[in-house]
C-alpha cells in the first residue's frame, strides 16, 4: 500500500511542476517588455499634438495616445497597417515597428482635415 501512495505523491508533484513551469511560461510571454521605447501622442480639439513623432529606426515602440476630447477619434495610418478607434477621455496603446528609416504618415478618420501626423524614423 505504501508504495502506491509514493508513486501517486511522485505523480502529482509531477504534474504540479509541469503546470508551474507552464503557468511561468505563459506569464512570462505575457508580460510587459519595458525595453520598449514609449512615445506619448494627444488628441485635443481634433488636433494630434505632437503632429511629428521622432521614433528610433528598426525599433519596436509603444505609442500610447490620450483622447483629451469628448468625442471618440480613430487613429488611422494605411502605411502603418494600424486602425484604433480611442473613446473620449480615454487612452490606446499601440505597438509599432520596428520601422525602417521614413516617414509613416497617420490621420484621425473622424476628423481628416484637422487630426493629421507623421511618425520618423530615423
């Protein structure tokens, strides 16, 4: 009797560590990378402040863009393949790149005469 109670133990401790180093994987895929440039963009008044941003070439980054106005707007950039739509009063983050050296033009869909940007990358 006694021996299958140790295989059992040995199983599911086991087991156990199967899972934990599993669960250590996972989480470690999802977390955060903070060796990730940031880039700080704000809509105000459908305008993008800044409208240029000078980003790193051949560099992934995280662009965070604040929506100061009441109104949704959808961040929008066909050369960037990327489409967001931030509400009002609230806040996006995008990660972009890493981007050869140029210039990537963005624009507001719901204000494109007024909301319009370009990211460097140099």
């Amino acid at each position: 009797m006694r021996r299958k109670t140790y295989k059992k133990q040995k199983k599911s401790d086991a087991l156990a560590a199967g899972l934990w180093i599993l669960v250590s994987i996972l989480l470690g895929a999802c977390a955060p990378d903070t060796n990730k440039p940031t880039v700080k963009l704000e809509i105000h008044n459908h305008l993008f402040n800044p409208s240029e941003l000078v980003v790193p070439a051949d560099t992934e980054i995280k662009l965070v863009i604040y929506n100061r106005d009441a109104s949704p707007e959808e961040f929008e950039s066909y050369q960037l393949n990327r489409k967001k739509v931030i509400m009002g009063n609230s806040k996006a983050v995008l990660f972009i790149g890493p981007l050869p050296a140029g210039e990537y033009l963005f624009f507001g869909e719901f204000h494109p005469i007024t909301a319009q940007g370009k990211i460097i990358a140099q």
